[in-house]
C-alpha cells in the first residue's frame, strides 16, 4: 500500500509538472539590470493567442502597465523557430494560428530606476514595483515579471528561480527542492503566482511565532544599519494584538514580510508604503528613518496589509474573485476594503493597548481635517467603480480618510441600534461567515448582504446617504453619541502655498517644497497661477536649504498681507521643468483648526457607548 502511494504521487506530480506552465527567472546572469524570464507551456488548444502583463494588479487601483519594462520578447516553437506576434499596447501580444507556440523569452527591467521621472508615465507605487540591483537586492512582485496567456489563468505554474548561492529569498511559499542554486514553487494559478511575492538579498531574516501564526521577517538595509532582529519586539507584538483583535476571522498559520529599506544611494524611490497578499506583504521604507518611527510604521502600515486578509482577500465581490489583469473591472466598495481595513488598523491599537485614548482621539482628528483635502459630495461607490479613470483617481487617498471614518460612524450606529451588543468588526465577522475566499458576493447587492447578517435595515439608510449618496458625513453628530467633542479655533492669518502647511513635503533632488496633489491651494498660491504639481526653489530670491529650513519659513512669517511677493518656482513642461517667476501680492489666510476631545461630562448613555467603542466590549 504504501509503495502504491508514493508511486501515486510521483505520477501525479509528473503530471502536474507536465500539464504546469514552467517559468523560469534568472536572477544571476544578470545584464545591464534585466533579468531574463523563460516561460514553458503545455500544447496549445487554441490557434489564436493572446498574451499579456498585467495593465492593474489586486490592491494597487491604479494603471501601472507592467509590460512596458518587458524588452526583447521572443515566442518559439518546439524547434526554437520564432512565430510572428503583434504588440497591442504596453500589455498585449497576439499569435495567429499559435498552436506551435511552447516558449515565450524576455527580459524585464525593474520599475524603480524609473520612479524619479514620472514624466511618461505615473510611476508604480514601490511595493507594487521591482527591483533589480546585482549582488544586491531583487523586489520580485511576481506581477512585474510573469506573463499570462488568456484562458491558461489556472493552470497551474511551476516557478524556478536561478539565485545567487549566497542569497536568501524572503517569502511564504516553500522550496520545493534542496538546491542552492534554485528555489522551486508550486502555485494553483496565476492568480496564486501574483499573489506570492519574494525578496532575494544576502541572508538577514528572523522567523519567529506569534499568536499561534509562523512569521518570517525579511530585511534589505543596504548601509547594514538594521538587522531583522531589531524589529522582532515590537512585531511580536502587534502579530498577538491582531490575532486577538481578529478572533476566528483570521485563519493564517503562515504570514511573511518583506521589508524593504531604500538608501541613499541606488533607485529614488517615493512610493513608501506596503501591498497585501493572503500570506504575505511587501514593504517599503526609507532607511534614514529612526527605530522609533520605523516600529511605528510596522504597527501602522503592516497591520494595515494584514488586516487584508480578512477584507477583501477572503471577502470580496464578484470583481476582485475573478479579476481581470488586462482590463480591470473595479468594485464599489473601496469605503470597505481599504477605509474599513484602515480604521481597523487603528481600532485595534486602542482596543488592545497599543495606544492611549487620546492618541486615538489624534488620529481620528487627522483623518477628518485631512478628508477636507478632497471632494466630500462625491458618492464614494462612484468614485470606488471609477477609480482608474483621471477624474476619479486624484480622489483616491481619500479612502484612508474618509474611507476610515465612513465606517467609524458606520461602527457607532451599529452599536447605538444594537445596544451596544454589535459593532463593525461583529458586521465584518458576519459577513465573511456568509461568504468568504471562493465565494463572492455581487457588488451591487453589498448593502442588502450587510442588512441581511446584521438585521438593521437602518444601516442602508445610512448607506444611501453618506457611501453611495452625497451628503457630507455627520461627524460631529457621530462622535458626540460616544462623548466626544469638535473644538474649533482660528489660526493667525499665516502666509503659505497650501491651505495646510503641514501638507509640504521636500524634494532632496531639487532642494525644493512640493505638495501632494490633493492639497488645497492658499488663497495667494490661486492668486499668482501657481500649481499644485509647482516645486518651490525660492520666495523673493531666498533659496530653500534643508539644513536651514527654518530660516525660510522664518522669513515667510514676516511677510505682510499686500506686499509684493515673487516666487521661483520648477514647472513641469514635458520631459523636463522651467524653471519661471510668479508674482503677486501676498494674500494671509486664516485656517480654522479643529482638535476633537473627550466630553468632560458625558451622559451615561455616551459614557457607555464610547467604552463600548474603544474596548470593543458590549
């Protein structure tokens, strides 16, 4: 019997291998900082063919077009003789008559050498990106490097990779074979492979189990400044406070990170952050960042990701289950899989005891005056549906706002209809109980689906008007109910670019000011045509200094409502910036700053509900 079985499995793995897509990435014979792809397919059952790259990939809403960092693509027959292909677009290739078709040969650059010009095409959020620097560091999102023939979706791929010796590759998918040379994966379908993320480097990485969950963590520090094992404490600690907080909703026995932690030198990069996966998240940071703020952002962005897996990895409409990489069809419901993942993230952290009330309380502050950076009538299901499209995709941010305290509020009527006995998470919880990873729901049937496992058909009410409808969200009416208070003060008439001067950001390049592109322009900024995507190099001949920075916005504080005033500022112009003179006079504007705080004396209904709120007891 049991030589039956093993013989079993032998044939059943040849066979598998024999009906697999065996792709192959060769990450040591490196040139000029492309690596080279060999893609294997079982015969073809069709004579047409269409081949691609992804256009958009799961959890980025944006269109990053990875086939453009694909050169020298070559499709061979059982011979090695090259058939005919038509490019369409960044993406596509078409085969006539493609029966022969068994290899498919490239080369793929990465996206972050690219990131510092960003006048062709938007750069790809770093996390989402690649990267490619010999005997140092490769960032393999999967999506970034492995093409898909249409209808072959689920076969299944065998994944090789060719490694240095000495490098070890940070991932949750397990190495099938012993050798030092190559690490071999098995994944279901290329959904499962772009899915399944990897970062190869010299060996800096810790596993450890936390809440009952394997983790690995992976570190590139090119200067060597922080070691793995620095961050162990502090993740150790947020994995047991998720795993509590979650409950029954996470089912993970396995959970890698990939950190990232970009230099000085090598690529610019700008886009920090992290990307999801069902076991896995990419993540990058900058390595001038101290301890401290890095095991914050750990706390902040990590968890975000991992909160992910519970929405919408496992829970998700028909859109995100049966994706399309080629041309995307996006869901309504951003207001859920990002702002709720958000507000989780932060929930969790006063629930457990990771911050104070009143650093919530900060938080949640920040998430309101930051909101008013962006459209607040626009209904939030069309600008989600939208998302790729230019007069949506500015509004995108607001899902971290606005998103987060859509289902705050959304937290507390629960708890007021219920009494307190269920909240979001308890929603969420019943939610993906009715559903789950292989069953979506329909996005245009969410908020019966929602009234359905709750039983509060007041919650579709509150859907139409402030998620799928236009009005402003009540917060203050929200929060008042918990105990909590909007305090309103006005500033000084300041001088400024932006509405919010905290909303400027510096250009190291350059040594110039720049602004995200959701900011608010000052009243002055209006006045002299000056444009949000404008760097600022100097206010009336006084240049910016990094290192004296604060001589300038000294300087900016003495200026006088009506006083003339020139600013130099770089303006994009194609491929390249003019640099030109704006002039005006000086226009100060007030800017009203409002600071949430905790009723003194709150009524016993408040009192309970806001407990009821921050310990996520009923």
């Amino acid at each position: 019997m049991k030589k039956t079985a093993l013989s079993l499995g032998i044939l059943a793995a040849a066979f598998v291998n024999a009906q697999s897509i065996k792709t192959n990435i060769d990450l040591v014979n490196v040139k000029d900082d492309k690596v080279a792809v060999t893609m294997e397919f079982p015969k073809m059952k069709s004579g047409d063919v269409k081949f691609h790259f992804p256009k958009t990939v799961p959890g980025t809403y944006s269109v990053d077009d990875y086939g453009r960092f694909i050169e020298g693509i070559k499709f061979l027959d059982n011979k090695g003789k090259e058939l005919t292909f038509t490019k369409v677009g960044d993406n596509t290739y078409t085969l006539k008559n493609a029966q022969a078709l068994t290899k498919v040969t490239y080369f793929v650059n990465d996206s972050f050498d690219e990131e510092g010009d960003a006048t062709k095409h938007k750069a790809v959020f770093s996390p989402s990106g690649t990267d490619i620097e010999q005997g140092k560091i490769y960032m393999v999102n999967t999506h970034g490097f492995v093409g898909y023939i249409d209808n072959m979706q689920d076969v299944p791929y065998q994944l090789i990779i060719q490694k240095p010796a000495d490098f070890y590759g940070t991932t949750a998918l397990v190495d099938q074979d012993k050798s030092e040379a190559t690490d071999t994966f098995t994944l279901a379908n290329y959904a499962k492979l772009t899915d399944s993320p990897l970062m190869y480097s010299k060996p800096d990485f810790i596993t450890f189990n936390a809440g009952g969950m394997d983790l690995v963590l992976g570190v590139y520090s090119p200067t060597g400044k922080y070691k793995a094992a620095d961050f162990k404490e502090n993740l150790e600690k947020m994995v047991v406070a998720q795993k509590k907080f979650l409950g029954d909703m996470n089912t993970n026995k396995k959970y890698a990170i990939m950190l990232y932690l970009a230099g000085t030198e090598g690529p610019q990069i700008k886009g920090f952050g992290a990307l999801e996966h069902h076991e896995s998240t990419s993540v990058v940071l900058h390595e001038m960042m101290p301890k401290e703020a890095i095991d914050e952002a750990i706390v902040d962005v990590v968890s975000h990701e991992f909160f992910h897996t519970v929405n919408p990895l496992k829970t998700h409409s028909e859109e995100i289950h049966y994706f399309d990489y080629a041309d995307p069809k996006m869901s309504q419901h951003l207001w859920m899989y990002e702002g709720g993942t958000e507000y989780f993230a932060n929930l969790f952290q006063i629930q457990e005891g990771l911050i104070t009330k009143d650093q919530f309380l900060q938080r949640i502050s920040d998430k309101i005056k930051n909101s008013k950076s962006y459209n607040d009538t626009m209904p939030f299901t069309v600008m989600s549906k939208n998302i790729l499209l230019d007069e949506y995709k500015d509004q995108y941010r607001n899902v971290y706002e606005k998103g987060t305290l859509l289902t705050m509020c959304l937290d507390i009527e629960l708890r007021k209809l219920s009494n307190g006995e269920m909240g979001y998470r308890d929603m969420i919880r019943k939610l993906s109980q009715r559903f789950g990873e292989n069953k979506p729901f329909k996005d245009d049937k969410l908020i019966d689906e929602l009234v359905t496992v709750t039983g509060y058909p007041q919650i579709k009410d509150f859907y139409n008007k402030y998620i799928a409808g236009s009005q402003p969200t009540p917060y203050a009416e929200y929060l008042s109910q918990v105990g909590v208070e909007i305090n309103k003060q006005e500033t000084p008439p300041i001088f400024w670019f932006v509405k919010d001067p905290n909303q400027t950001g510096y250009n190291e390049k350059n040594n110039t000011f720049i602004f995200d592109e959701s900011s608010a322009l000052s009243p002055f900024a209006k006045s002299i045509g000056f444009k949000i995507t404008d760097e600022i190099v100097a206010l009336d001949g006084k240049t910016i200094d990094i290192k004296n920075v604060q001589e300038f916005i000294n300087y900016s504080k003495t200026i006088k409502d009506g006083q003339n005033v020139t600013v130099t500022v770089l303006r994009k112009n194609g491929d390249k910036s003019d640099k030109i003179e704006l002039k005006g006079k000086a226009v100060l504007d007030k800017m009203t700053m409002e600071t949430l705080q905790f009723k003194a004396n709150p009524t016993a209904a408040e009192k309970k509900l806001q407990d009821q709120w921050l310990t996520g007891k009923k």
